[in-house]
C-alpha cells in the first residue's frame, strides 16, 4: 500500500479534510504535516459535523494512529480544548500522538502575529491571526522551543523566561501587555501534563508503519498558492503545503510517498489577503458564498470566491505531480446555465499559464472560457458516468488544463457523498 499525501491545490480550504476522514476510514496512520491550529478542516461524519484544527482528520477511524506530526507548530491548549470536544462528542481520541520534535506555538507568537498584523496596516496579509507565521519564524531563527522541553519543567521555565525577555520588550515597545513568564509557562505545562505519554518521538512508529506496508496518509493543511516558497509571497502560511513538504514535515523519506492526490475544489476560494485573479464580487459572489457556504472554518471569515483557475491547480501539479485529483463541491455550480472557467492569463499583452510572481499576477487578467452548466442536483450520483454530460465535460476540462487524471469527486459534504 503506498504512502499516500493529500495536499490542497489552490489556495486552501479545498475540502482536503472531508477527502482525508473518506481515505482515513482503512487507514493505519494518519499525519499533519506542516502548519498549525489555522487550519479548519470541515468533517461531516456519523458524529456529526466538526472543525478540525490541530487533530489528524483521521482520528474519526479508531483504528488509525494520529500524529500531529515534526513539522506542525503546536499550542497544546487548543490541542487539549479540541480533544476535549471530541470525547465529549464520542470520538474517540487514544490513537493521537505528538511529535516531541514539533514547535510549541507560545502564547507571545499568537500576541506577535496580531501585532505584525496591526502594523503592516493595509499591507496586512490577513492571516489567521493563531501565531503561526511567528512561531516559524522563531524556529527559523533557532529560538524555537520544541515539544520535547516540557518534559524538563526546569529548563522550560528558564527557556520561556529568556524568550519573554526579547518578546516582551517587543511588546511593550508597541504598546501592547507583556506575559508573565511563570503564567506562560504554566498554562503550557498543565496542557502538556494533560497529553502525558501522548508527546512522543515519533520517527519510529513512523519507520516502523512504512515497514510493515501500513498505509499511511500524510495530510495537508492548505494549499499551494499559500506554500512559503511557491505561494503568492508575502500572502502565505510560513511553510510547505506541497508534498515535499510532506516528507520532512511528517517524517517520511520521500521516495516511499507514491500516491499524491491533489485536492481541488470545482471553482475558488481564498481567505486572507493577496491576488485572486477570478474573484467575484457583489450579487454573484454573494450568491455562490451563501450556497456553498463559504465562511472559515477557524475564524469565521467570509471566504472570497471565484471561478475556477486551472492556472493553480496546473502550477500545483507541476510541484507536487499528483497522481490524481480529488474534485471537491461539484453539487455547488448545479444553478449555472454557463459557467466561466479560465484557463490562462493576459500579462503585458501575452497569454501564459504560468503562475507569475505575486506582483505580476496582481496585474493578470484572467482568460474565460463559458462552459455549459448543467441545471440539477447531483444528489444520488454514484459514478463519473451518471452524471450530467454538462458536468462530465466539466471535470474533463479540469483534467485537460490541469494535466492531472480525477479519481474522486465530491457531490456533497458527507463521506459517502463521493464519487470514485
Ligand atoms: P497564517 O497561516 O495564519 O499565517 O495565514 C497566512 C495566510 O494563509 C492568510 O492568507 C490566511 O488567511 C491563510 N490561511 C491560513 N490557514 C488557512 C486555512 O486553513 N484555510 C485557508 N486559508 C488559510
């Protein structure tokens, strides 16, 4: 059984939690593999529905193991207030784990990104305002604390005394309250004495998964056009949502991940800041938000919409060679006669489909072309051939520009609302 990443194609919030919990159901292990708790994965299960920040979306399977995994930043408070939610709802959760290796994402990072936020004024990026850019940076710059810290309640203390030192400085200079380095840490250390002999190393289950053939799933938090070094910098995540991420982030030497599905939703959304070249705006947008319920699963934000881009998805493909496509949210675009789809960009006269750098895209004009829309629900669809031919040309279009074959594709939010 290959080792299997999932990873977003757009810009995030493409319904990778949704594909995860369907493939996590004969799943041995599950992984996160980068980010943090700005991720909001929507499942819709037997247990209802929920939002996922920092759990695996896995952990719906009790079979499965679920490593928050090396390359996630992680505040152990949210982490201990979500599983509290999902024992509370039944689920669950004995078969998490947390790598010792992860970052802590402190309480300053959080207090930190909002106050870079506020003042970059309206060069804001629009982040979600969890920490997360500030913890990476602080493990870029080597002042990271890793999990592995609080098992020394001692030296944690000193190191969370010696970071506020800078920190608070910082703080105050802006205006802003300083933290109280016996607080901090412990509210940090209750968490992590909540989570016990959950924090561990977790190379070894990792290796010894691959060798027995488990299958493992390596889940992606966002998507390509927010990845640190191939998203539309400066309005990115502070790291690697490709699948070679996947490998450092999760642990996993890279020759052994041979399936890379890429998640695509049937048109875009973005939350956050930065150059969106088929956003809608007024009357239609309002109206494909409301339908498909476009708001952000962690803060709530309206996300923005617009017409599929197959420049995306094509500059995600080209960096992550993904073995097949997961279409997301055909069901929305049933209400359209005609529905644009672009295909390539005007730049200074010339069309590419190339991703250009962000400030050239800021300038993109995007290139339309009307396909035929298909007027009905999808509901009770059970493979690629019942559906509408409108809707079947629709994901060929989709395989064309993208370059990519589709495997799955998702008429609904449930788990068996799937085409494969
Ligand atoms: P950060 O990851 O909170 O630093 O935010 C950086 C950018 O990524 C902002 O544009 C956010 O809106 C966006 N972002 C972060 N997490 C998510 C997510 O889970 N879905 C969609 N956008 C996200």
């Amino acid at each position: 059984m290959p080792v299997t990443a999932i990873v977003g194609a757009q810009w995030g919030d493409e319904g990778k939690g949704k594909i995860t919990d369907l493939l996590a159901q004969d799943a041995d292990v599950v992984i996160r593999f980068q980010g943090g708790n700005n991720a909001g994965h929507t499942v819709v299960n037997q247990h209802g529905t929920f939002k996922l920040h920092l759990v695996p979306s896995g952990v719906f399977n009790p079979n499965a193991l679920c490593i928050v995994g090396p390359g996630t930043v992680v505040d152990l408070q949210v982490l201990c207030a979500e599983l509290d939610g999902l024992e509370k709802a039944g689920v669950p959760t004995g078969g998490l784990r947390v790598s010792d290796r992860a970052h802590l994402l402190m309480p300053w990072h959080i207090a930190l990104d909002r106050l870079d936020e506020r003042e970059r004024g309206r060069q804001k990026l629009g982040t979600t305002g969890r920490g997360v850019g500030p913890a990476y940076a602080d493990k870029v710059a080597r002042h990271g604390i890793q999990v592995y810290e609080v098992r020394d309640e001692k030296r944690f203390r000193e190191h969370v005394a010696r970071e506020l030192e800078t920190k608070n400085a910082i703080l105050e200079r802006f205006g802003d309250k300083p933290l109280d380095a016996r607080e901090t840490a412990d509210d940090v250390l209750r968490a992590a004495a909540r989570l016990g002999d959950r924090i561990v190393d977790t190379l070894p289950l990792v290796e010894d998964a691959v060798a027995r053939d488990a299958r493992v799933l390596l889940e992606g938090q966002l998507g390509a056009m927010r990845d640190l070094d191939w998203g539309i910098y400066p309005y990115v995540t502070s790291s690697n949502p490709l699948a070679g991420g996947a490998a450092v982030g999760a642990g996993i030497p890279p020759r052994y991940i041979t399936r890379v599905i890429g998640v695509v939703k049937a048109y875009s959304t973005a939350v956050g800041e930065g150059p969106f070249p088929t956003e809608l705006h007024g009357e239609l947008a309002n109206a494909l938000r409301e339908t498909a319920q476009e708001y952000g699963a962690t803060t709530g934000r309206p996300r923005r919409v617009g017409w599929f881009d197959a420049v995306a998805p094509r500059h995600a493909h080209r960096l992550n060679a993904f073995t097949e496509l997961a279409v997301t949210k055909l069901d929305i675009l049933g209400t359209y006669d005609e529905i644009p789809f672009c295909t390539s960009y005007e730049l200074d006269g010339r069309l590419t489909t190339d991703m250009p750098p962000t400030a050239l895209l800021e300038r993109a004009v995007p290139r339309y072309e009307k396909l035929a829309g298909w007027l009905c629900s999808l509901d009770g669809v059970s493979d690629r051939r019942g559906l509408p031919k409108e809707a079947r040309a629709y994901l060929t279009r989709i395989e064309q520009t993208v370059g990519a074959p589709i495997g799955m594709v998702g008429i609904g939010p449930e788990r068996t609302a799937t085409i494969l």
